[in-house]
C-alpha cells in the first residue's frame, strides 16, 4: 500500500491556481525530491497533504485514507515558517511535540534526548529557543519533526539556514530516516540536495507536475555534452547536433564544446573519433545535472502557458 497518493489534486485561490491537476504516490522507503522553484504549489501541496488546505478538487489519500488529525502520530513535519514557542526550552520544544503526537511523556522524553545529543544541541537542552541562533532553532525543529518515529516525513525547504556543515547532518538524518522505514518527501528549490539524496524525483513547475522519476530518467531528457580539443572541426561526425569552437590556446589545437544528437551517449562518439582517425588530445564527457533539467522542464511549461 502507498503511504501516499494524490489523484489529479487542484487548488484554486480565487482565480489563481496554485496547484494543477497533480497525481503522484509514495511508498517502499523512498526518499523524494518535491521540486521546483518558489511558488510553484511545493508548500500548498504539503499543507493539503496534512490537511490545513483542503482540494479543490481531486483526492488525497494518507495511509489508505484522507487526511486528518488522527494521522499525525505517524507524520513528522518540518514546515518553511518555523513554529516554535519562543519560550520554551529546547528539550521541552521535543517532549511537547512527542505528546501532541500521542507519545506519553516518558516516550517522547527517552526520544528526545538522542535527538538532541545527535544534533549538537545537548550543551542547550535548558536553553530558550529564543537564544538559539537561526540554524539551531531549525535543528530543535527537525527533531520535533522526528521525535516520534515518523512513517511519513515531510520537510518544507528543511536546508534553508543552514551551514554547510548543518546540511551534510540534515542529509544524513534524512537517510538514517528512510533507513528506518519512513517515506520522506521533500520539497526544495536547489537541486544540489537532491541529487545526493533521492530515489525519486517530482518536479514542479508553475503548479503542474513535468517530472516524476528517477535521476537517470531525469538525466536522460536532455542529451549529452562532451568537451574535447582536436585538430580539425568534429561537426561533421556521426552523432553531434551542434559544435561550438571555443577559444584558441593557439597550439594548434582546438577546444570544442559538443551538443550530442538525442540517443548518442558520449562512448559512442569516442568509438567514431577511433573508428575515423579522429585526431583527439582531450575527451570530457558531462552529463546533463538536474539544475539543467529543471531549467529545462520549467522553461517548457512556461511557454506552454503563454497565450
């Protein structure tokens, strides 16, 4: 059974439609990237899986059924705006998170406690949350969102305000999450994140879905590039859509940036340039990044929303 489904999902605001016609499901341990780019319908779409925003049209199903209330002992959620009470302490902010999830007190305490060692926050535990810098506020917040063992994680642009090194212990409590059996599903608008941590990808562009698969599948859209110096212009070889001369070391030799026909993998030009005594100094094949995919998907969905 999925964990999550969502089946032609629409939200209006009025005229505006913040979300259009999304179907995607999650299930099996999978970490998934929600992607796309600010105000594409990531947010309003996580606020109707927990039920704060309902469908405009379409349905929603949490563990087999609808969202609500009665789900939350299950679902962690780290939210874009941070929802922390100023006044409590940092592990207060945990114990009262695990009880709102239905742990007893001792529960959400005896988790709480490896939360915090785990993200640095022991030597804060008594600490205010309105002491804690920007990024250690938001590390009290994730292991709220994780107190209780979650099936279903969701986490609303969870890196922004961190350090690098806070980000690499946020992907790694991501991981450790989905090594424990929870789905996590998050959104964000640097692909970067994505690339090191998802199984699947869902992309978004101004609230309608243009990707849902895996990375090499995402890849696979656009083709290859390959950069590489020869002697003589390489146009005219099997596979290359395009070669653009790029500046001369003038040793004789030529830097060429080369735009693969669709279908040409990089090891297929290499065996022509072989094959045809083409004469080659340098080689450097470069696979297409999701940043470059994304752009790509986008662009498309904006003219396609031209009138």
């Amino acid at each position: 059974m999925d964990v999550l489904r969502l089946r032609d999902v629409t939200k209006r605001f009025g005229d505006f439609v913040a979300v259009d016609n999304l179907s995607f499901s999650i299930g099996d341990g999978q970490v998934v990237g929600f992607l796309g780019a600010n105000g594409a319908g990531k947010t309003t779409t996580l606020r109707m899986i927990l039920d704060i925003l309902r469908p405009t049209s379409g349905a929603i199903e949490v563990f087999g059924g609808p969202p609500g209330r009665d789900k939350a002992s299950e679902i962690g959620f780290l939210p874009e705006e941070r929802g922390l009470y100023r006044g409590m302490t940092v592990l207060e902010t945990v114990i009262y998170f695990g009880r709102l999830k239905g742990q007893s007190r001792t529960q959400a305490r005896n988790a709480a406690h490896p939360l915090i060692d785990r993200f640095g926050l022991a030597p804060f535990a008594g600490r205010a949350v309105e002491h804690l810098s920007k990024g250690m506020a938001q590390k009290v917040q994730l292991a709220a969102a994780l107190v209780n063992f979650p099936k279903l994680l969701l986490l609303d642009e969870p890196f922004s305000g961190l350090d690098p090194v806070n980000q690499s212990v946020l992907e790694e409590e991501i991981l450790a999450a989905a090594r424990r059996g929870a789905n996590v599903l998050f959104s964000s608008h640097v692909m970067e994140h994505a690339e090191r941590l998802c199984t699947r990808l869902v992309m978004l562009a101004r609230g309608r879905k243009v990707f849902d698969g895996d990375q090499e599948q995402a890849r696979a859209m656009l083709p290859g590039r390959v950069r590489l110096r020869a002697k003589t212009d390489p146009s005219g070889l099997p596979g290359v859509a395009r070669a653009e001369e790029l500046p001369s070391t003038g040793d004789g030799w030529t830097d060429w940036q080369i735009l693969l026909s669709p279908g040409t993998e990089p090891g297929d030009l290499l065996q022509a340039c072989t094959e045809k005594g083409f004469a080659l100094r340098d080689f450097e094949a470069h696979s297409a990044t999701l940043h470059d995919v994304f752009l790509h998907l986008a662009g498309e969905q904006q003219e396609a929303a031209r009138p």
